[in-house]
C-alpha cells in the first residue's frame, strides 16, 4: 500500500482496511508501505512474502508497472495482469478497445494544439484515477485553467464529450458482475473532495434505474471487464442519461476504503467486507 502516487492517501486506506480484514480472518498478513524509494523486491524478500494482497492506487501501482514486478519475482498477487492493468488504467487505450468492440462511451479524442474543444466537455489526465486532474468545462474561459491541470498530471490529456445524466458504478468480481450503485453527490462532479472529503454524497444500493437501463449497464460492463482482459475485482463508471448507458472507464484495483464503492455493492449482494476482501485474496494468482 502507499506508493508515490497522487493516490498514496487513498491507498494507505484501503491497505489498513484490508489489513484489518485480513487480520481478523487470522491470515499471517503484514502491510507494507512502499513510499516509492524502496526496492519492493527487497521488501516482499525481506518480509518473506508468499502472495500480495495489492492495495497500490495510480502510477506504479495500477497501471501493470507492480504486476510485471510480481511476475518477475513469481509471487502471486491480486486483481488484474500486467497488459489488463495498462489498458485500463490507460484511458486513451481503454477507450480505443471500447470502440472496436462497440462498447457505448462517449466521443473522445486526444488533445493537440490544432484541436478546438466543443463545450462542454471533460478534460482528463489519460492515466490517473480518483478524478485527479479532471475538469468538467462548460465556460470557455475555463479552458485553459482546465487543460493545465490535466497536463500536471501522467498521461496525455484526453478531451471527452460532457454527458450530462446520473453517475453509476458497476461491479465485477471474478467474472461476474456483483451489483450496481447510483452515485449522487451534492456537487456537480463526483470529484476528488466527493469521494473521499465530503460526507454529502449518497450512494443508492442497488442503482434505482429502470430495469433494461439496469441491465445494459451490466453487461457493457462485464463486457468491458472481459476484452480488457480483467481478473478479480473491477468497478467501472458509467453515465445514464435516461436513454442510454455511456461507459467512461475500468478500474483494476478499486478502493477498499469504507466510504469506497465495492464494499458498498458486496455488502448489499450479502459479502461482508472481511467476505470481500478474502475472496479477492483467494482470485490471486500469476498471469505470465
């Protein structure tokens, strides 16, 4: 857990929530905080460490760089491959894969100097998580406010259509989708601040839409948990603008922290969050 990414908080609460889990299920389990300085070889040697519970959000941790690692060092770990989690965390290769394969998302395009936006529109770092460096620009004026935050950030920018309709968050664990939940911040955007700072965002479990909306968002979803090669526990963010379901992306290793989705969606399909927690453990596995 930890890492030197822009998601190192996050990642230290998902680790200590896992941690205790684990714990509590009395596995031998010790947490790691790997500030990025480390060598994470040395570590999981020193520790004498037989499979990793991986709780690393964003760069490094996320985007296949630790799973290639682990591959390396032939110790298990959880969630996906090396390639799965590149793709996905990857949101212009993502996105790329979402078209050949007639995955609905919206219209999308990687940010040039020749490139006139059309408002509104979203403008994102191509590869960070947890909404970092993301914007929804409605005014003009904001634009270049906008575009210099997402180029801060790792990745190149992607500019995406603005669809304005409820957030969704589906689930997938071990290949079958878990549930859905509704996402209703009391803000515009389910930013940074929503997910994690405020405590005015509801989560409506399972997500009160009608039952062929409901379904579609199931099975684009799983669908694009399978072409992007995913393994064990995945959350993808969707949009619903009454007619359709828009996916916007995959993530490979969702938080664990107690405000997080998945936690949300087990607990109502029947998992208790130490349930959730043993049964990724249990998915882990190498991959090459």
């Amino acid at each position: 857990m930890g890492g030197p990414s822009a998601e190192r908080e996050i990642s230290l609460r998902t680790g200590t929530a896992v941690l205790d889990a684990l714990k509590k299920r009395d596995y031998s389990a010790i947490g790691i905080d790997w500030t990025g300085n480390e060598s994470v070889s040395k570590l999981l040697r020193d520790a004498k460490i037989d499979v990793v519970w991986l709780a690393l959000h964003g760069t490094l941790g996320e985007d296949g760089c630790i799973q290639g690692l682990l591959e390396c060092d032939r110790i298990p770990y959880t969630g996906s491959g090396v390639l799965a989690s590149a793709l996905g965390m990857d949101k212009i290769a993502s996105k790329r894969i979402f078209d050949h394969f007639g995955i609905p998302t919206p219209e999308w395009r990687v940010w040039s100097n020749d490139f006139t936006p059309k408002f509104p529109c979203v403008v994102k770092p191509s590869r960070e998580g947890s909404s970092v460096g993301v914007t929804i620009v409605t005014d003009p004026k904001d634009w270049p406010t906008a575009l210099a935050a997402a180029q801060k950030c790792h990745g190149e920018v992607m500019v995406e259509k603005y669809i304005k309709g409820r957030d969704l968050s589906v689930a997938v664990l071990d290949d079958a989708v878990l549930g859905t939940v509704e996402i209703k911040p009391a803000v515009e955007f389910y930013d940074y601040e929503a997910k994690y700072q405020r405590k005015d965002t509801q989560y409506l479990v399972p997500a009160p839409i009608e039952p062929q909306a409901d379904q579609k968002a199931r099975e684009i979803t799983l669908a694009a948990h399978r072409v992007l090669g995913c393994s064990g526990a995945t959350r993808s963010d969707l949009v619903y603008d009454g007619t359709d379901v828009w996916m916007l992306e995959v993530n490979t290793l969702p938080g664990m922290t107690a405000t997080s989705l998945i936690p949300k969606i087990a607990k109502h399909a029947g998992m208790s969050y130490e349930d959730l927690v043993e049964q990724i453990l249990l998915s882990a596995r190498l991959h090459a």
